[in-house]
C-alpha cells in the first residue's frame, strides 16, 4: 500500500514536471514577441539618449563612473523615500512622486553606461562585472526605501509585496548569472530589469500626479479595516504586480535552463 502511494506521488509529480515544461515553453514563445516589442523600444530610447552619450564621449567621462553615478542616484531616491517617511504626512503623496522621478533619473544612468562603453570601446570584463554588483545594490537599496516609507504609514501588505517583489528581482538575475555561468543563454523574462525601474518609477510619478492634481480619493468597504483602494494604490498595486511577474519570470528561467539541461 505504501509503495502504491509512492508510486502515485511520483506520477503526478512526473506530471507536474512535464506540465511545467509546456507552461515554460508557451512563456518562452510568448516572451520572445515580447522580446521584440522591447528591443524596439530599447532602440528607441537609446536613439533619444544618443546626443547625452556624444556629450559624455568628449567630456572623458568613464563607464564605470557612470554606473557609480548611477549607484549614487539610486542611494538619494531611497533617502528621498525615507526623509519622507520622517517629515511628510500620510497624504502628501507629491513626495512619492518625486521618488519615482528620482528612480527613473538612476535608472538613465543604467542605459548610459553601456553605450558610453560600446562608443569610446571601453567595454570591459571587470566593467561588466561592476555594472552587475552596482545594478543588484541600487536594487536592494531602492526597494529598502520603498520599504521604509510602507511602513512607516502603516501599509504593512503593501510592504510586504515590494519585499516579495525585491525576491523575484534578484533571482531573475541570479537565475540568469547562474545559467550564463554553466553555458545556458538566459535572458528571457516579462519583467527584466528595465521593465522594474519603469514600473516602479512610472507608477510613483502617477501616483503623485494624481494626488497633486486631482485630490485624495478612497473606496472604503465597511467589513474592512484599510481602504480597499486610494491615492497610494496607483504606487502600490503596480508593486504587487512586479512581485508576481518578477518571480514568475525566474521560476520560468529555471525551467527554461531544465529544459537545455536535459537536451545535453
């Protein structure tokens, strides 16, 4: 009887496996079109940030010190969160939208480097490997600003889906540096880095915005003890989001890299 049911669980986990691969597989096909529809926009944005890049270029100006620079920036958006978390109020969410702005201001940093790399030929091992350290710390020190400011006003779910969401985004990288490191290319995914930084600083600036210009605004259902939605729902539900496509992405690396692993 014993081995009956060992045997029963062995088959549906087989099943869950041979499941997974064909969802892993359906995602790789529908993140490749997706793939498309953000290199164009890739392009796109480094056509507009080109004369920036020429400017740097003359000015000498070094990849590495850009990423620092970068690093920098990321520091002053989560110190912009946390000051106003001390000094603000519950209501003043114009603060949250300059911390949305400040992210997407270090996030440009993040694409100038590269191209200032690739022009002055510049590109380096070590430069790639300090990109990636700085990337995974402006990361962790973002989402700890984030985190401070949900706290400090009692958002404690919302807190807790940015934590969740600071999981998914270093495991979309570490899956893809663990792969590149045994020979598997790696590097699909709904919500890579750049999708983030947007998501994030976008939805701050809304959030923001909306307040500033059209008012508080709040759905209350009396059986509950918290707004059901607000102002700050425009910052916070898009977090919630990206926790979910973060790690969705990551665990849909790890099967993606099963599947080549088992095809050598």
């Amino acid at each position: 009887m014993t081995t009956l049911r060992f045997r029963n669980l062995a088959s549906a986990f087989a099943c869950a496996l041979s499941f997974s691969d064909m969802a892993a597989s359906d995602v790789s096909g529908q993140s490749r079109g997706f793939g498309r529809f953000r290199d164009a926009i890739k392009r796109g944005l480094y056509r507009a940030l080109d004369p920036l890049v020429n400017l740097l270029v003359h000015a000498g100006v070094t990849p590495n010190l850009i990423t620092f620079v970068g690093f920098a920036m990321n520091i002053f958006a989560a110190g912009w969160f946390i000051w106003s978390a001390e000094t603000a109020t519950r209501m003043d969410l114009g603060k949250v939208g300059w911390g949305g702005f400040w992210i997407l201001v270090a996030g440009v940093f993040d694409m100038l480097d590269g191209q200032v790399a690739r022009k002055t030929r510049a590109a380096s091992r070590f430069g790639a490997l300090f990109d990636s350290v700085m990337d995974r710390y402006s990361e962790l020190v973002m989402f700890l600003g984030i985190c401070y400011y949900l706290v400090s006003y009692h958002y404690f779910l919302s807190s807790l889906f940015a934590f969740i969401a600071l999981m998914g985004s270093m495991m979309v990288s570490y899956v893809r540096a663990r792969a590149e490191g045994l020979g598997i290319q790696c590097s699909d995914g709904l919500m890579q880095r750049p999708e983030r930084i947007i998501t994030i600083g976008l939805s701050g600036i809304l959030c923001g915005v909306v307040a500033e210009v059209f008012g508080t605004f709040y759905w209350k259902v009396e059986s509950l003890p918290f707004h059901l939605l607000e102002n700050m729902s425009l910052f916070t539900l898009p977090i919630a989001l990206l926790a979910v496509l973060a790690n969705y992405t990551a665990i849909s690396r790890l099967l993606h890299c099963r599947r080549q692993l088992m095809e050598l």
